[in-house]
C-alpha cells in the first residue's frame, strides 16, 4: 500500500495541465505543438533520473483542416453562415474544397444532379461509399452532404482518421439541418491537407535486478497525442489523453521516489499517432518483437472520470495482468469491469504480447470542453494507485519500497 499512497494526483493534474496548455494545440502528430509536448515529457522523465528516448516513425494518411471552413446557406429553409464543429465538420473522406463550391441542395435518388449537392441520409462505408461519390460526380453533382450527430457536448465529434478520400467534396451536417436543407442553396470551402508527418514515441526504463527477466519487462504506456486544434479553436484533450500520460509519469515519480527495485524492467512508453490509428504502438511493438522481448503491457486510455468501474479489455494471454489488476482492486477497493479499450493495447495484442487496456472516461470526448476542469482529481488517484499496484506484483519486487 505505501506505493499506492505515494501517488500524488496533483502532480499528476500540473503534467495533465501543462499538456493541455493552448501553445500545445491539441498536440496533433506532426505538429509543433506536438513536439512541445514530446519535449515536455522527456523533460518530466528525464528529471526523475530516467533516460528517456524519443523513438521516431513515419505516418502516412494524417489529414487535417489546412484553414478556416466556411459553409453558407441561402434559401427558404435556412440562412446564413453555421458554425464549424458545431453545424458542419469536415467529413474525413473528403476531397479538399479549395474555392468556393457552390450549388443547390437535393436529396438524392440516383438521378443525375448537375451542379447540385446532394443529401445521403445512409452513408454506406468502404467501397460502396467511393462508388455512391463516383455515381454523384458522374451524375454532375458537385459534392456530398452527410448526417452527423451533435455529442453531449453540442459539439460535432472530431474525426482525424478514415479511409481514403474519394474525389468529391464531402461535407457532415449537423442532422437536424441536414433535414432542412432541401432546395436551398450551399457555399462552401473546406481546405484540407493530408500527407506523411513523423510521430514520436518517449520510452523511458527502470532497470530490473534479474538478468534472466530483462526481456521480460512490465510495460507501462498512455499515448499523449491528441485531435488537435481546429482553427480559430483550441482543444485540450485533456481526458483523451493527458488524463494517462499524466498518471503515466506520476507512476514513474512514484516509484523512482519510493526507490522501487524491481527484478524485472519497467518501461513506461508514451505513444504517439494513437488518434490516427494507433501508429505509435504499432511501431513500439515491432520494435520489441525484433528484440525479441516479450513484455506484459498495461494500457491506459481516458483517466478523467470514474463512471463506476474501471473498464478492462483482456487481450489473450493476459491472465497474469489480469490477476494482478484484480488484486489490486480488491486491495484497493476499485471496482473493475471487463469491457471495451479501443485503444493502443490492442496493437500490443495484435503482436502477440500478453495486453490489458484500462479506461475510466472522459466528460467530453474530441470537444473543445475536453479540458482539465473538467477531470476529475480522484479518477487520476484511482488510475494511479491501480496501477503502482499491479505492477508492484507484476514486476516481483525483490526489495521492499521504502516506507513499506
């Protein structure tokens, strides 16, 4: 228990804070304030007496709004200028919209629509999509309009990953306008830049005492990348994900301070480029498969609000986490449930590592609102404590912590 009372979640909320900070920008991969936030943490990691180390890859496909959309509506329904993010949003398999594009709005049927923009109420995905856009553009039709839902928030969800773009300007209505624009007419821009940028993953060790057990680490890891900022609008992304990586070094802190002495290695790893397909863990875990190492990793994804049980996907072979979380929880009176992690343990999994990803939530998911007031500091002790631990039975501490 003294490893889990050590943990100091205001430590945890000034790491949070500084990464959610505007000059960040949401920390979007291949952006400035993306390398503002891998300098931050190498520095948080570096001042324990670590030795961090940025490890760079490539990712292909990254989109994102290259300047200010506009979207304008004339006609008997509806007039004048919505408001991007929450009226309209880029759709993430759309052609850019450079000038403006401008035309009436119908419904469509299948009948040819020249000059028009029409309306899909059911947006089919794959391959059906790019053949529902040829079959608009063949038709003379100028570009698509698609239903989107405000979240809680009354903000359009943020979408930064997709599948390929088709060659038609694609453009999310929010729905309850959507219905009403038949037979208006549409201005819009959506300038859009996509291409290859570099990600950069920090990964950081605490050595272990057993040689025989130093391919055999207890990885910790939290990406800290987020959607990054729209223009003229900041998003902290603070619940997804400065939540874990702010639990994340304050786990390192912990155990650095309580001068833990494990037998095997613990590596924290924050990840990048997990919004845009989880390429930071792919990386990393092709990095240690040619190592030939084979760690037991714990992921942790949203840490900014308890809704009553901290959810848990088991990947196969996790049995040994799962227990040691289990345990935890009991020891610690957590309640943990098995369900849904859609994050970076997956790629963990997919490589064949024994994988557990952890989540608690956030208030606001891809919003403007997701910001640090709206954490709360008991879910970042919760996570935190969960996870010192787990891993002190995880890592077979040979030497007691001090103050134990």
């Amino acid at each position: 228990m003294a490893l889990a009372d050590a943990f100091d979640e205001s430590r945890a909320m000034a790491v949070l804070e500084s990464l959610c900070a505007e000059r960040l920008s949401g920390r979007a991969v291949g952006t400035r304030g993306r390398d503002h936030a891998t300098g931050l943490i190498v520095s948080e990691l570096g001042a324990l007496g670590l030795r961090p180390v940025t490890d760079t890859f490539q990712v292909p496909g990254v989109f994102r709004l290259d300047s200010q959309p506009m979207f304008t509506v004339s006609g008997p329904h509806l007039s004048g200028a919505l408001e991007h993010r929450r009226d309209f949003a880029e759709h993430p398999r759309s052609a850019s919209i450079d000038r403006p594009v401008e035309g009436p709005v119908s419904r469509w049927d299948g009948a040819p629509r020249d000059g028009a923009w029409s309306v899909v109420e059911r947006v089919p995905s794959g391959s059906a999509f790019a053949e529902l856009a040829d079959s608009v553009r063949a038709g003379g039709g100028i570009g698509l309009l698609t239903p989107q839902r405000p979240a809680a928030s009354g903000f359009l969800t943020k979408r930064v990953v997709g599948e390929a773009p088709v060659d038609l300007p694609v453009i999310a209505v929010r729905d309850e306008h959507l219905a009403a624009l038949d037979g208006d007419t549409v201005r819009a821009i959506m300038p859009i830049w996509r291409g290859t940028v570099t990600g950069a993953n920090v990964v950081a060790a605490l050595p272990g005492t057993d040689p025989d057990l130093a391919g055999r680490p207890v990885l910790v890891t939290a990406h800290y990348d987020g959607v990054g900022a729209d223009p003229g609008r900041h998003y902290p992304c603070a619940g997804d994900n400065a939540s874990g990586t702010g639990v994340l070094v304050e786990v390192a802190r912990t155990l650095v301070a309580q001068r833990f002495t494990p037998a095997r290695p613990v590596v924290f790893a924050a990840l990048d480029a997990e919004e845009v397909g989880a390429r930071g863990s792919l990386h990393h875990a092709g990095r240690l498969a040619a190592a030939g190492d084979r760690p037991d990793v714990v992921n942790l994804d949203m840490a900014a609000k308890f809704n009553g049980a901290v959810a848990a996907e088991l990947g196969p072979d996790s049995e040994a986490i799962r227990d040691a979380l289990d345990q935890a929880g009991r020891m610690l009176g957590i309640p943990l449930a098995v369900g849904p992690v859609a994050s970076d343990n997956r790629r963990y999994a997919a490589a064949g590592f024994p994988a557990v990803g952890l989540g608690l939530g956030a208030a606001h998911y891809h919003s403007p609102l997701d910001g640090p007031e709206h954490v709360e500091p008991g879910a970042l002790r919760m996570a935190g404590r969960l996870l010192l631990v787990a891993i002190g039975r995880l890592a077979l501490e040979t030497t007691r912590a001090a103050g134990a």
